[in-house]
C-alpha cells in the first residue's frame, strides 16, 4: 500500500496536512482557508470526496479556519475531544458552528477509520484542550505534535513510537528574545503550555531517536522568531553531535509556513 503525506501549510498563521492512501485520506488540522484546501489537493491529484475526516489537534484559529466549511457544507466528520468541539464552536473564526459534522475522541483511546489506526494523546499547550496524534496506516506510524510547550513521558511515548515524526520547532531562543514580541507574549511561547524552541526538539531528537525513525519534519515555524535554515541546522548540529547524520540515517525537512511541502509517498 501507498502512504501518501503533504504539508498543505505549517506555520502560525495556518496549519493543515494530509495523509492518505490511493482510495482515502484525512486531514490533520484544517488552519487555512477552504480554498487553498480544495485547489492544493487538487494539484495534488486528490479529490475531496477522497477526505474521510479532519482530526482537530486544538482551537486556536490556525488550526480551525476551514473546519466549518468542511464539516458543516461538505459534510467531512470532523473529531477531536469534547472540550476542543467546546472551544471550537466558541471561537471568533468559526462562522459556520459544527453540529452535524462533530465526532468525538478519547484521549488515547484508538480508533479505526478505513485503513487508518488513529490514538489521539495529550500534550502541553494552552488551548482549550490539546492533543497530538499518533496514525499508523499499513504498518506506518505517523506521529503529529504541532503544538506543546514541553515533551511530557507522554508525548515522548508517542514521539519514540514513530516511524515518521511532524513535531514542532517554532522558535530561535536568540530571535525571540531580541524580537519585538511585548514580554507577555514572549512568557506565554517560552512557558510549559507555549511552543518549543529549535534547540529543545533538537536536545529531545538527539537524546531520544529510535532507529526505526525515518523521517522528521519540523513544524509550526514562527514567522517573526524562525527561519527554516536555523531550525533544520540546530537539529542536524544536534544529531550530529550524537552520531546521527541526517540525510544516511534520518531525513529531516523544515516545512514551509504558506506554501505546500512535496508529495512524500511511502511503501
């Protein structure tokens, strides 16, 4: 079986991604407009009556923005926790509320949907409620944490589970601390429900890479406080300094903030 995975944007103003198969897929936030959705799945060759479902990681509007259209007019389940569906439906972005679209999950309680084996898991941030997810399809273990102040036992569980990792690297201690971001601001990024820095993924990598690891793409880049270079070079630095060398035993990719990744296909 194919296993088919696209970043259609990673980034503090939107973030949405694709896994699928050759009959079916979901997307893993829906943070961008509807239309962008619909024409880069299109470039893409994937039809939208393919999508089975959106997993919502949490409610802040960079997760959120098309998750109404999708649920509410074109009739995609829409999952994640009840207290999430709460936070969703309360939201400032939220034109369309969802009521006939909303499922909901446990936390690490898992589920089938097709050829998806899909566990929804904690993590620390400062939404409503929060999850990361952990999708294995054909054997594949994708594991999604866009969003997290710090790596928990219980995100590192699901991190060191994957054969394929999307984890964040939002920020470059140096940038932030000298960038204009009001102190309030700067706190909440740095703090345990914030976002983490290039250089705590790269310690935790480092630290903690299983050898059944194949792929790490770094997410979530700040605009203001990142640049894709730093992030992907702190990480490389990192492994190297563990004897891990990117590009021989690990593939590593910073993904873009507005712009679609590649097309990455597994067997």
């Amino acid at each position: 079986m194919k296993v088919r995975f696209i970043s259609l944007a990673s980034g503090s103003s939107g973030n949405c991604y694709y896994l699928g198969t050759e009959t079916s897929g979901i997307l893993i936030d829906a943070g961008i407009g509807i239309r962008t959705i619909k024409k880069t799945l299109k470039d893409f060759n994937i039809l939208m009556d393919s999508i089975r479902a959106v997993f919502v990681t949490h409610d802040h509007a960079d997760h959120i923005k098309a998750v109404g259209h999708l649920g509410e007019k074109l009739n995609i389940p829409v999952y994640t926790t009840k207290r999430v569906h709460e936070g969703i439906n309360r939201s400032y972005c939220m034109t369309e509320k969802l009521i006939t679209s909303a499922r909901y999950l446990e936390k690490q309680e898992p589920m089938i949907l097709d050829d998806f084996h899909i566990e929804s898991f904690e993590v620390p941030h400062d939404g409503t409620d929060n999850v990361g997810y952990c999708i294995e399809v054909d054997g594949k273990v994708f594991s999604f944490l866009t969003d997290l102040g710090e790596i928990t036992p219980t995100a590192a569980h699901y991190i060191c589970k994957a054969n394929y990792l999307i984890l964040e690297a939002n920020y470059d201690e140096e940038m932030l601390k000298m960038g204009p971001y009001p102190q309030y601001l700067k706190e909440r990024i740095t703090s345990k429900t914030g976002h983490m820095s290039n250089s705590d993924t790269a310690e935790f990598l480092a630290e903690n890479i299983t050898e059944h690891l194949e792929y790490i793409w770094l997410c979530h880049l700040s605009k203001d406080n990142n640049h894709p270079e730093l992030a992907y070079k702190t990480v490389e630095w990192k492994l190297k300094n563990k004897g891990v060398i990117v590009g021989k035993d690990v593939q590593l990719l910073a993904l873009k903030r507005n712009t679609p990744s590649e097309l990455y296909v597994f067997e």
